[in-house]
C-alpha cells in the first residue's frame, strides 16, 4: 500500500469528520446563542444558574464529559448514540465559551443605538432583533472563528465512541500494514487540508461581514 492509497482511506473518513464538525458546531451556536441572550435577564437565579454553566463547562475536559455522556448515562437508563453524544459535548463545553464571546460582544454594541431606535418606534423585540443582534454577531466573528477550529481538533475524540471518522480509520489501518509514521504523517495532512478549507471559508465570512471603518487592530 503506498502513501497515496493510505490517504484515500483517510479521506473516506474525512466526510465523517466535516459532518460531526458542522453538527457541533451548529449545537455551540445553539447553545452559546441561548445562554448570551438568557444572561441579559435581570433574574437572580438565572443568573446564577448560567454563571455554573459557563464555570462547570468551560473546566470539564472534553474528553472526560464525552465519557460521562456516552459511558456514564446508560447507567441512569440513557442510552445516547455515538454521534449525539459528541455532538452534545461539544455542543456544550464550546456553547459555553461562545456564551461569553456573543455576551462580550453584545456589551460593545453602542447603547445609544439601541434606545434611537426604540426612539424611532421600534419595540424592545425589533430593536434586538434588527439592531443588536446583527452588530453582535459582526463583533463576535473573530472569537467564533477560534471556537470552530478548536472544535475541528476536538473531533479526533469521535474514535472513542466508536465513530469511524479519520482517527479511528488510522487506528485501525496502524496493525494491519504496521507503518505508523506514514499512517499518522498522513492523519495530520487530511486535518491539516480540512483546517485550511475553513480557515478560507471563515476568512471570507469574516470580510464579507466586517463593520465598515474596523481594521483588525482596531477590533
């Protein structure tokens, strides 16, 4: 088998990891989207609450949470798949650190801009809606960025739970030709071609919404 052919089996596994990437992160928006809009609320116990959410996930390995979730809660009569198990760890742990990005980025929405538009006839609702939140997420690009890259590095985890993604393809491709420097070599190319394909695509989303008159120093 020469190199080339233990890239193609890599890469079948390459489809896997894009979908388990794009599911998580569509959870830690989710999630991270949520627990921002919930924190503006001036209700004590809401307010606590998501304070331990943000403490307790952003402290938990990932790793460890995974296990808790796929090995942890069948003993409470949960079964949950593969799949959703990592989608649902890393739906939370990172959901936990967008949470603080959305809610440090709705702080650097300029107030006063917000009130002019109540001030024009906009409710509370429409204000957020076509005011905030836009601006929020425009500030919050480069933070959201991070985050979905470092959840890209997160799924190699997947072949503990038995996913077949492009680590667990590797594992199992290592004791059958015994070549594990060319097999690994090649785990880092697939990543590496994956990581540079969203860095693109993020790069460009990040232009196509920058404010108008923000460098990146000034940001």
């Amino acid at each position: 088998m020469s190199f080339w052919d233990i890239l193609a089996v890599l890469a079948a596994g390459a489809g896997i990891t894009l979908l388990l990437s794009v599911a998580c992160m569509a959870a830690a928006l989710a999630v991270g989207l949520a627990v921002a809009l919930l924190s503006r609320s001036r209700w004590a116990p809401v307010q606590r609450l998501l304070v331990g959410f943000t403490f307790v996930f952003r402290g938990i390995p990932v790793l460890v949470l995974l296990f808790l979730v796929f090995f942890g809660l069948p003993g409470l009569g949960l079964r949950v798949p593969p799949f959703l198990s990592l989608v649902l760890t890393l739906g939370l742990v990172s959901g936990a650190y967008l949470a603080e990005i959305f809610r440090g980025a709705m702080n650097a929405v300029n107030r006063e801009e917000v009130l002019a538009a109540e001030a024009a006839g906009m409710t509370r609702a429409q204000g957020f809606t076509y005011i905030l939140l836009p601006q929020m997420f425009r500030f919050s690009i480069p933070g959201m960025i991070n985050e979905f890259t470092a959840i890209l590095k997160y799924t190699p985890f997947a072949y503990t739970v038995g996913i077949p993604e492009i680590m667990k393809r590797a594992m199992s491709l290592t004791p059958v030709i015994l070549r594990g420097l060319e097999v690994y070599l090649a785990v880092g190319i697939v990543y590496y071609l994956i990581y540079k394909a969203c860095v693109v695509i993020f790069s460009a989303l990040e232009k196509r919404f920058r404010i108008p008159g923000l460098s990146a120093q000034e940001r």
